[in-house]
C-alpha cells in the first residue's frame, strides 16, 4: 500500500502557509516604508548641502528652483537631481518664505502619503501639510 497525502493534510498545509504570508507581508511593508524614509533622509541631507553650497558661491542668494543645484558650482549632486522615494516620478520639494531677499528654505519629502507639502513663513515658522516627511 503507497503512502501519499490526503486532501486534508494538503488543505492544512496550503492554511498554514496562507496564515504565515498573511503575517509576514505587513511586516515587509513596514521596512519598505522605513527603507524609503532613510533613503529621503540621505538624499534630503545632501540636497541641504548642495542648497548651503550654492548659497555660499552665489552672493548668500538661494537657488530658485532645486533643478538650479544640478549647474552650479560645485556641483554636488550630479546633473540630474534624486526622485522622492515616496512619488517616484518626481523630485523632492521646495519653498521659500517668499520675502526678497529669500531668507528661508525649505526642501521636503511628500512623505509616505505621497501627498504632502510644507511651507515657511517670513518668520521662518514650518508648516507641513498632508503628511510631508523629512523636512530640511
């Protein structure tokens, strides 16, 4: 007489298998979401840099827009600027307390919800809206 599986030994075994996927799969989630807040953190930290530089050779005057730091001098951060690990189709953000000369400015990350913004005032007071993250 052969020795095989029953239908039921098989139905337990797929359960068990679904229950520890179904376990598993938010924890992994949860490091994707941590590996993506560290990644903006690093490439926030250098866009901080690059805008500090760019501030320091241009007459303590702030870029107008980030896409400005990929032709200055020094370049920093290369020619073409990092995409926000949260919308990877476009790069991290930036404001100004709009006063002239700008004497605030703010590079953020849309944060986890994708969504997010953040503003400065005159007074250099943040703002962040919608879950804006890792705000330099």
């Amino acid at each position: 007489m052969k020795k095989s599986f029953t239908i039921i030994e098989l139905l337990i075994v797929i359960a068990l298998i679904a229950i520890l996927v179904g376990l598993t799969l938010p924890r992994f989630r949860g490091m994707v979401e941590e590996g993506n807040i560290a990644k903006a953190k690093g490439e926030l930290r250098t866009l901080q840099i690059a805008v500090e530089s760019y501030y320091i050779h241009n007459n303590n005057t702030y870029p107008a827009t980030l896409a400005s730091l990929t032709s200055a001098t020094p370049n920093i951060i290369g020619s073409t600027l990092p995409n926000d690990p949260f919308n990877g189709t476009s790069n991290y953000g930036a404001a100004t307390d709009g006063a002239s000369p700008v004497k605030y400015y703010v590079i953020y990350s849309v944060g986890p919800g994708g969504n997010g913004s953040a503003t400065v005032s005159t007074a250099g007071v943040v703002t962040e809206t919608n879950g804006a993250s890792c705000i330099y």
